[in-house]
C-alpha cells in the first residue's frame, strides 16, 4: 500500500474542545496532514453498524495550529470505515459500555483497516486493570467492593489511594490517612453510584516528587515527562493542575519499560502512556494516551512522527 495520500478517520471527542497546546490528537492530525494524508472527523455516537458494515456520519477536515481556527470541515458525509487506511479511537473515557460498544463495532472492520490501537487489545487492557498482569511492578494493590476488605487493606498500609476503576484524568481520587473517619462514608458513595469495584493502593509518598508519564511507540520508549502535584494535592494530572517538567528514565524505569515491551507489541498497542512514581508501576494508558506535545517541548523532538513512521511501516 501507499505510504502517500492515506485515508485516516479520527473518532474522537468533538473538535471545539480541543486544547490545541496540549492535545495528542491534534498533532497527530497535524502531522497526518503535513504527510499528505486525507482527514475525516466523528465522535462515536456517528458511527453506526448497517447490515454488515460499519459506517460513520463525518466530516472531512483539515486542520492548523491557530488559536480559536484550528479546524475546518467539509461537508458531513457517510464513510464506509472499511474504506478508510487508519482509524483512531482517540475518543475519552470513561471507559464504560458505549466505549466497550465502539471497541466490537471497531473490531469488525480491524485489521483490514488499521484502528490504533487496536480495539479488541484496548477492550482487553483496561489501564487499571492491564497493570495487574505486572504485579511485581505495582504498588501493593486491591480491587474490591467489600468494605471489610478495604478496611483490612488501610490498617496494613495506613495511608492509602481510593479511585474509581475506570476513572480518567485523576477525577474521584482521594488521599486518606489511616485515621481518616470519612472511609465508610467515601465507599458508600462510590458504591452507591457505580456496580465497579474501586481500586485501593498503598499511598506512595514519592508522588509529591512526580508522577513520570512515559511514552511508549509500537513498544519502544520515546520519551518521559515528570509531572509534579500543585500545593496540597496529590494528584499529578496536569488538567487538575499538575506542572510537568523535563525528565529521562532511571535505571528502574526503563527495566519496567523492558517488561512492558514484549506484551504491547504483541497486542498492538502503538501509542501507550505508562505512569511510574517511585519505582511502581501505577498505570498503563492504552485509550487515550496523552503527553506528546509535552515531551515535544521538553525534548526538541517531534513524536508524532515517530508514530506516523511506525504507522506507515506497518501499512
């Protein structure tokens, strides 16, 4: 196949709320673009199965970094996804039924087109879940909805991480001290809103350092930003307020990365983002990896690129 004029359909979130400095899925888009390729924008509740095929309501659009103009689209249009070279399920958790949904309709038409990543692995490897499978890697960890059980777990570790199972973005994280009376009072409300167990970690002090975000293509480390909680958190997200900082790997770091490898090139996972503080393992982000325009700036590199290049020779 053709490296050149590739058809390329993004199913993402809607164009309007894109952060232009900070989003992954615009400079993929970009890049696409500079590489001669043709855009077609949905979000998932455009894509539809009809009698055998799976199509989706989308636009064509072209795209540039300019503040306030940063996309245009063509006229709507019904796409055949089986037409299209490379789809990107780049759409946000949470990571719930309709994304479950839009992995199995994505499925059908993989891999004869190219979806990243791929969708059966993504259903597969939920981030909090896929981590498990390295559990010499991972801080002391329980998944649970039994209250006693949580109880057992904070008067081991005294402090402890309470967050949602398929949470994203550091939303419903909470940091409690082994006397902290509100710990029946937090899970009653988890429970009561959700059939998920929660999950509990062991708290890592460390974090007030950072939360290190590596990047990971086609397997291969491309680079790594440190990712410092603001006063009074613990949550190092940069949407809640985290600052990120340049940074490279430990010695520790690339032996969880040498881990990692084998198992996201075999599930086809090409673009991941893995979380580390301290030496732990926290999370392995295969939905909808974040970080690129970051490292870029840190490190004078352009890991778009390197993406689209692993894209083509696979193509």
């Amino acid at each position: 196949m053709s490296k050149q004029g590739l058809k390329v359909a993004f199913q993402m979130d809607p164009m309007e709320g894109v952060n232009i400095q900070g989003d992954s899925t615009f400079v993929l888009a970009l890049e696409a673009q500079a590489r001669g390729h043709k855009l077609w924008h949905y979000v998932p509740e455009d894509m539809s199965y009809v009698e055998g095929k799976v199509i989706a309501h989308a636009h064509p659009m072209t795209v540039k970094r300019e503040l306030g103009a940063h996309f245009e689209y063509g006229e709507r249009e019904v796409i055949d996804l089986e037409d299209m070279d490379v789809v990107w399920m780049r759409q946000d958790p949470p990571f719930d039924m309709a994304y479950i949904t839009a992995t199995h309709l994505l499925e059908l038409v993989h891999p004869r087109t190219l979806v990243l990543n791929d969708p059966g692995e993504v259903r597969n490897a939920p981030e909090k879940l896929f981590v498990t499978k390295f559990q010499d890697l991972m801080p002391p960890t329980l998944i649970t909805r039994h209250v006693g059980d949580v109880k057992d777990f904070r008067a081991k570790y005294g402090e402890i991480i309470v967050k949602p199972l398929y949470g994203n973005g550091g939303a419903g994280v909470f940091h409690l001290r082994g006397d902290d009376s509100n710990l029946s009072s937090l899970l009653e409300l988890f429970f009561e809103n959700s059939r998920e167990p929660v999950m509990v970690q062991k708290f890592l002090p460390e974090v007030r350092h950072g939360d290190k975000r590596i990047i990971l293509i086609d397997g291969e480390v491309a680079g790594a930003i440190n990712r410092v909680p603001a006063k009074g958190e613990v949550r190092s997200n940069m949407v809640v307020g985290g600052v990120a900082e340049r940074s490279t790997l430990t010695a520790r770091e690339q032996e969880i990365c040498d881990r990692l490898k084998p198992e996201l090139k075999a599930r086809g996972l090409i673009f991941v983002g893995i979380d580390v503080i301290g030496d732990w393992l926290t999370e392995i982000n295969v939905t909808s990896p974040t970080g690129l325009q970051a490292v870029n700036r840190f490190d004078g590199v352009k890991l778009e690129a390197d993406i689209w290049n692993a894209i083509e020779a696979k193509l």
